[in-house]
C-alpha cells in the first residue's frame, strides 16, 4: 500500500502543507484501481502500487479539473490482468 511519505516523493513535494489533500486523493486513486479490477485476492501489490501511484499523479496534476480521465491508457495496460473476469 502506497504510504503518504511515498505519495509525497511521487508528485514531487516537499513539506507537509498538502497532506490532508494527498492523504484524500491517495484514497480516492485506491479506490479507482480497485474498482477497475474488482475483488481479487490474487492481484499483485507491485502493479496495483504503481497503478495507484500514476493515477494519484493524474488527480493531482487535474485537481482543478472535473473532466480529467484518469484511467490512462498505460493504468489501462498495467491492470488488465489484474482484472476479475466476470462469470458468463
């Protein structure tokens, strides 16, 4: 799981003025890579962190726009096969 202090070093911030807004876009980007996959217990810690991380970056980089897409072609790539694959 993605820490704050990680958070931080991705985008790139020093200090500690905009936690509360990374600590809630960090939770907001865990939520979106989990609900693109869906529940499963064999996914993979490493690409859903690196996932988490490029859509953190997304919101953050948007965060005054409401019409960004998070969901980038390469966070698209990286959990495909992390994906639960519904039951026809």
């Amino acid at each position: 799981m993605t820490t704050l202090d990680q958070a931080r070093y991705h985008l790139r911030i020093d200090g500690t003025e905009h936690d509360a807004e990374i600590e809630q876009k960090l939770m907001l980007a865990r939520a979106i890579v989990s609900d693109y996959i869906g529940s499963n217990n064999q996914s993979n810690g490493d690409v859903e962190q690196a996932a988490t991380m490029l859509v953190l970056g997304e919101l953050w980089l948007n965060r005054e726009s409401s019409s960004a897409d998070v969901l980038s072609p390469a966070v698209r790539s990286l959990l495909e096969r992390q994906k639960v694959q519904a039951l026809a």
